[in-house]
C-alpha cells in the first residue's frame, strides 16, 4: 500500500514539473551526460564572453554555466559584472586583487554569492517539496570542499529528487541531493 501511494505521488509529482520553469534547465544539464566524461580542475584561459573549457571536461560548476548557457544565460558575463560592481560582496578565498573572467564564475563560492544576490535564496531542509526541477544546491563536501548541481524532476524511489552534477567522473544524474551538508539552495531565472 504505502509503495503504490509513493508510486502515485511520485507520477503526480512528476506531471505537476513536466511543465515547470526549471524543466528546461534540467534538460539542458541532462544534454551533457555522456558528453561530460571528466573532472579537470585545471585552470584554463578562456575565451569572453562565452568562454568555455572543452565540452568532454569540467567541474561542478561548469554543469550549472553549460545549462544556463543553453538557455541563453551567460554566467561568465553576469558574475563577472556582478563582481566588478560588488567586489567585497564576494568571497576572497583566494586573496585576489581583482576580478578574473576565465574562473571566477567557474568557483562554487562566486555562484553561490550571485544566485543568493540575483536569485531566490530557499531553506536548506529535508522538505521534498521545496526542491523544484532546476532548482541550484550547494554542499559542503568532506575535507571542506564546496560542490554544486542542478535538481532533477526525477525522483528515487522515496520520493527524493536527483541531481545532475559533476562530482568526479563527469556530468552525471544521481541520488545525492542528501549525501552531503546542503549548504545553500537557489532558484535563479533571469
């Protein structure tokens, strides 16, 4: 009984975010399996506005920037200009003196200040209902690491959207929304 009522609410879930906002950023994510395959770090000099490190690599954020940029959203430009108007806004992590395209929108720390300041900034609960196809989660990784995905308008079986990240071995759509300490969830639609 309580898995046919969890099979009922999942499709009825599933029906009400077919025609969400965020569904056509999920799809944009979901385009870079499989065409995502590694996690590479490295800094790179890119090109502006439009830059972008080779479609087979990236990280965690080059998921959110390649979903957005299919949308006709250029992250680089935006966090970039934000930036340069806000600077002590930002997070100095890195002990910078100034702004740098070709990474700055590329750090979990810059996307999270700029979906907070330019977006919804939501709880970070347990709610299943607050999470929306689209919707952006940061977390807090062991070590301290900052990472950051995409929530899907697929469910596992406990109701739990997946997320479309890229925490190691590429772009991929998993069941992890609760692995991690949520650190920050965003809705950012220009």
């Amino acid at each position: 009984m309580r898995r046919h009522l969890l099979a009922l609410l999942s499709l009825g879930a599933a029906a009400l975010v077919a025609g969400s906002p965020g569904q056509g950023l999920v799809d944009a994510a979901k385009s870079q399996i499989g065409v995502t395959l590694r996690y590479d770090a490295g800094y790179q000099r890119i090109p502006y506005p439009g830059g972008d490190v080779p479609l087979d690599r990236g990280v965690c954020t080059d998921v959110v920037i390649r979903a957005y940029r299919r949308q006709g959203v250029d992250l680089q430009v935006l966090v970039h200009e934000d930036m340069v108007k806000a600077w002590a806004a930002y997070p100095n992590t890195w002990r910078l003196k100034s702004t740098d395209r070709n990474i700055d929108h590329r750090r979990v720390p810059n996307l999270a200040t700029f979906f907070r300041r330019h977006g919804q900034s939501l709880p970070a609960t347990r709610d299943l209902c607050s999470y929306q196809p689209g919707d952006i989660v940061t977390w807090r990784l062991p070590g301290g690491l900052p990472h950051i995905g995409l929530v899907s308008s697929e469910r596992n079986r406990s109701g739990v959207p997946l997320v479309i990240h890229n925490i190691g071995q590429g772009t991929r759509l998993e069941d992890g929304l609760f692995e991690y300490t949520i650190t920050g969830h965003y809705r950012y639609q220009p």
